[in-house]
C-alpha cells in the first residue's frame, strides 16, 4: 500500500521569452546577473563507488536558485580536491568566480566524513569552510546544508534548499477505487514519503511553523474536517468537522491558532480557530464565499479570497476581524494569496487573457505599490508556496494531461519542474526553516 | 458499471435505498463512500437502460418512482454553467420531481454532492460547489422538503467526473449528483 513513488527531477532552465505586455511587468533577460560558480566533483577515500554525488547535488541546488550559473563538469579544465592543486588563473579564465572543492571520507563504520571549501577564484582564498561528520541516509542532507552555507555567504540570505516540500498525489479511479495521497520530500523532489494515504480527497496541506506538523482537509468519513498530524510522529488529531465546509488551513506564525474556512453557518466565512483553548472565532461575515486565508508574517492581518464583489478577488483583514478591503484590482480573478516571507509581496493565482485564451497564472504582486507581476506561463496553474527564504515559488501546472509541480523563481527567470513518474501531483507547500 | 444491465439497477437502487434510509447523514462511515461512488455511476446507467426499458416493457412503471428509469427521477446529476451556482430552468422539472418524491417520503435522506470544474483554486472551488449543492438544497426545501431530508457536501474540484483538461469534461464536472 505504502508504494513509494519515484519523484524525478526535470531541471530546465529556460531563460523566460518577453511576456504580453498589458498588466505584466516585462522581463528581460540579465536583469540579475547569476554568479559565475563550479562544484568540482569531491574525492572519495573508502571502499567501493562513493555513496552518493554531493557534488552533483550542491550543484543542482544552486543552479535551482536561479541565482547561480554552475559550470557544467565537462568544461571544467581541472577538478581539484585540494587547494594546494587549484590553477586559479584557469578558473578565471572560464569567468568562474567562485569555486566549491570538496572531498568525502568513508570513517569505516557506516559515517562519513564531508569536507568543503568555497574559495573565491579571484582573490585565490577562502569564504568559507567545513568538516561535517555525517550518516549514509544524511547524505544528500548535508549535501543541501552545504549548499545553503554557500548561498548564505555569497548572496547574504539564507539558503533553502535543506527543507522539504508536501503535496498531493493522486491516481484515476481504477475499478472505481481512487487513491489520494499526501507526502513529503526533500525540497530537490528526492526522498519522497506518503504520510496519509485515503480513498477520499485530502487538500490544503499547511506546514506549522516549526516544521513538524501539517494541517490539511480529509475528507474520509463522506464530508471535510480540518486535521493536524506530526510530520514525523504520525499522531494526528481532528481539529474541526463542522457540518459544511472545514477547509484551507492556515497557521498563525506563532503556531498557536489555525485560520480556516468554515461554511457552518450557511456559507464559507473565515475563522480563527485557537489550537489551545479549542475557541473559534469569526473573522468575516459575509454571504458570498469567503475562503484561503492566510496570515501575515508579523501575525497581525490575514488575506483572504471573496467573491463579494461579484468575482474573486483579494482582500485582507485585522486578524481580530473587522472591515475588510480590497487589495486586488487587476484582472477579474485573483485567489489564494500568500505572504513572501518579509511579507511585502503575495504570491496569488490570477487570471490572465492571452491570445490563446484565458490563463489561470501565478502572479506576485507588490503590497506597496499593487504592481501584479505574472511569473508562470500555464493555462491551470494554482497553489502558489514561497520557499522559507523568498526566493523562489512552487505551484501546481498541468503537462498534458497530467498534473506537475513547478517552480519559478521571484525574478521570473528560472523554472523548473517536478514530476511524478505516473499519476497527478498538486498542492504543494513548502516547509519552513528546519529548527 | 456503464454497462449494468437493467436487470440490476432497481436491485441496486434498492439497496442503495435501503443504506441510505438506515444511514443518518451525521454518522457516515466507510460504506457511505461506496455508496457515493456506486450511485454517481449507477446514474449514468439509468440513462442506458432506459430505451431498452421502454422498447421491452411499454407499459406503466409499477414499482418504486425512484426505480423508474424513463421518469424524471432518474436523472441524479444536474450540470451548471461555467462559475455559476444558479440552476438552470431545464432543470427545474427535475428537482420539481425529486422534491416531490421527497415530500411524499419523509424517510428518505437524499445527499447533494456539489462539484466544480478544475479552473481556479481549490478551496474557492470548494465554496463554489457547495453554491451550487444549497441552490438545489433551497429550491427542494421551498417546494416542501424537511431540511433533514438534506444533506449537503461539496466536494469541490476533488472528485472530477470526466477527467480531459478542455470545455467537454468542464461542463460534466460542474455538477450537482443526488445520491439517495
């Protein structure tokens, strides 16, 4: 029953053509120029092949980011594991202007050793290095822990590439029997883990702040109820089954209360529900659908989707409840907002008219200024998530007839995708900071 | 299930009768799910039956109203417009009958699955078939249905009927199913 699925990893890196012009700001290409970098492959001192490729996976993160032009291995002149055998005017001559060297050590008894050195070709030194002691199942772990140390010192901010993503996955109905599933991977798609499996839909997974628990929509038992289960206990407890709707989850940044959507009363209204004292309270009352709330990272106000105005649009609110206003205004729908994690821009599903019709598309759109700008190129892409430190975005597409993940970054420049090997994949969210 | 030979439906309607009458809509386990499944399908079977139906049989339906396969209550799936939960007028006589039969069975629970196609969010989705499950519900009740008899479950975008990403498979997905 516990199939694992296999996730693969299509990495494309495609440089985006000029989008249409109305409503959208219009990339070009260099805006942010990628910084020039090569992971040499490590050595391996140990028995056999060695365990696991941490170069190739620092590699792969970075070029992920967007932020990074890796050299791929075949032009590399030389591939040194130590500094003492660097040929800094070599790099320098392939415009490499940092260089990652690495080595790995089998300790004999099922550990490793991972040392790595980032040095700046120009200057001929070191920003940073390490020795990790760590584990065969850690391998790839470490590798991304590696990788956003060299993220942090080069570019200022936090890596994200040791963290993980949840999504759904699902399969037709074969013989009438369907299968739903909600798992968690290792951000880079590798090491995938079905944490609920069910005949009946599961939806809205949301990551609690520290990362160790999800809430989500199940709607085994023939309606919906908003559950909470620990990520890696397994223990889940049943939050609200109200009769109607109990729906879209959304954790308070303090982990203490779960936004969501109840229909209760007659039609969706957004609530605030508090994990501790088990109280609710209303925060919207309106007869149109009111729905996908999420908070603002400082806590104090919550967006949400209404079609109030006649159509879905954007609007926030106190997180205490009260008047609510509208923050959207281009195009006729715009839903699920979510905070970037410095809170200045959400992340949103819009709907855009192009020559070949209309596009369901994730937009970012600037608190400040209100300027939407169109990042997925899709027809019936949905479920914007930014990555903890801001810099990219996953979503759900369509390819063919199947459902994918894809990610871009917040410039627009870079995407890539994920897809399952057979079935539909959807919903993705990714986790906070590991703590 | 397509394929059900008329022979079997009004067996199965029987039973499908019987579990939902000994069923409160509060207490639905498992064997509900079944149920959702087998009536969704089965509604598709009345519409096959029914010629064959009424080129063998010509005579007046003696059974159970809900049995019947030409009647107006054979229809369990009312399809809506594109983002709309307004039921469409073709539709009326429809519900007409099946409230009917509701007000003249105040035993029988019938459950209004509301769905909507994949285009725009999930969760939104979700309200917008729940719309359309109440428009129904509210058109039942004004026509003298007991709200118990009602139940109500939306189910969004998540259980698809037709699965093709273009207009054909919309417009079989945003849909109502009566699942008595």
């Amino acid at each position: 029953m516990m199939k694992k699925i296999l996730l693969f990893l299509l990495v494309l890196m495609v440089w985006q053509p000029a989008l249409h012009a109305e409503l959208t700001i219009e990339i070009t290409e260099g805006v942010e120029g990628a910084l020039p970098i090569a992971v040499a492959p490590f050595s391996w001192q140990g028995n056999g092949s060695p365990p696991e490729d941490i170069a190739a996976v620092i590699n792969a993160d970075l070029q992920r980011s967007g932020r990074f032009k890796t050299l791929p291995r075949a032009d590399m002149l030389a591939r040194p594991t130590s500094v003492e055998a660097i040929e800094f005017k070599d790099w320098r001559a392939l415009d490499i202007e940092n260089l990652v060297i690495g080595q790995v050590q089998s300790n004999g008894a099922g550990g490793y050793q991972i040392q790595f050195q980032l040095l700046d070709v120009f200057r001929g030194e070191q920003l940073v290095g390490y020795s990790i002691p760590t584990t065969a199942p850690n391998l790839r772990s470490t590798a991304h822990r590696i990788a956003d140390l060299i993220y942090e010192k080069l570019l200022g901010m936090p890596g994200a590439f040791a963290t993980r993503l949840a999504y759904i996955t699902s399969t037709k109905p074969v013989n009438g029997e369907r299968r739903v599933d909600l798992n968690i991977a290792d951000a880079d798609g590798f090491n995938p883990e079905t944490i609920v499996s069910s005949s009946e839909p599961l939806m809205s997974p949301a990551w609690s702040p520290d990362g160790l628990k999800l809430a989500y929509v199940s709607f085994e038992g023939g309606q919906s109820a908003v559950y909470v289960q620990g990520v890696y206990t397994g223990k889940r407890q049943k939050v609200t089954s109200f009769k109607g709707i109990n729906g879209a989850p959304a954790w308070s940044p303090d982990g203490r209360k779960l936004a969501m959507t109840l229909s209760k009363d007659g039609n969706p209204d957004i609530f605030v529900f508090d994990l501790n004292t088990r109280k609710l309270q209303a925060i919207t009352r309106h007869y149109a659908i009111d729905t996908e709330p999420a908070w603002s990272p400082d806590g104090r106000s919550i967006v949400f989707t209404s079609d109030r105005g006649g159509k879905p649009q954007i609007y926030r609110v106190s997180a205490f409840g009260g008047k609510a206003q509208r923050i959207t205004f281009q195009n006729s729908y715009n839903a699920r907002a979510s905070f970037s994690p410095d809170g200045k821009v959400l992340a949103l599903v819009t709907l855009v008219t192009r020559e070949e019709g209309k596009k369901y598309r994730i937009a970012v759109q600037d608190l400040e200024s209100g300027v939407m700008q169109v990042l997925s190129q899709g027809s019936l892409d949905e479920s914007p998530s930014f990555a903890p430190n801001g810099s990219m975005i996953i979503y759900a597409s369509k390819a063919g007839y199947r459902g994918v993940l894809a990610a871009v970054s917040v410039d627009g420049r870079v995407r890539q995708r994920l897809a399952l090997q057979e079935g539909d994949v959807r919903e993705p969210v990714w986790s906070p900071f590991k703590k | 299930m397509k394929k059900m030979s008329i022979v079997w439906v009004p067996i199965l309607l029987s039973l499908l009768l019987l579990v939902g009458c000994s069923s409160t809509p509060t207490s639905e386990g498992g064997a509900d799910v079944s149920e959702q499944s087998t009536g969704a399908d089965g509604s598709d079977a009345y519409g096959d039956g029914a010629s064959t139906s009424a080129a063998s049989q010509g005579s007046e339906w003696q059974g159970d109203p809900l049995e019947n396969p030409n009647g107006l209550l054979a229809t369990r799936v009312i399809y809506f417009d594109f983002d709309l939960s307004t039921v469409r007028s073709d539709y009326m006589d429809v519900i007409q009958a099946h409230a009917d039969y509701l007000a003249a069975n105040p035993q029988v629970v019938v459950r209004l699955e509301g769905h909507a196609d994949e285009k725009g969010t999930r969760e939104y989705n979700l309200g917008l078939g729940e719309n359309r499950a109440n428009a129904v519900r509210s058109l039942m009740l004004a026509q003298g249905v007991s709200d118990n008899q009602l139940v109500v479950v939306s189910y969004g975008e998540e259980r698809p009927a037709a699965f093709e990403h273009n207009d054909e498979s919309w417009a079989l997905n945003r849909r109502v199913e009566l699942i008595y």
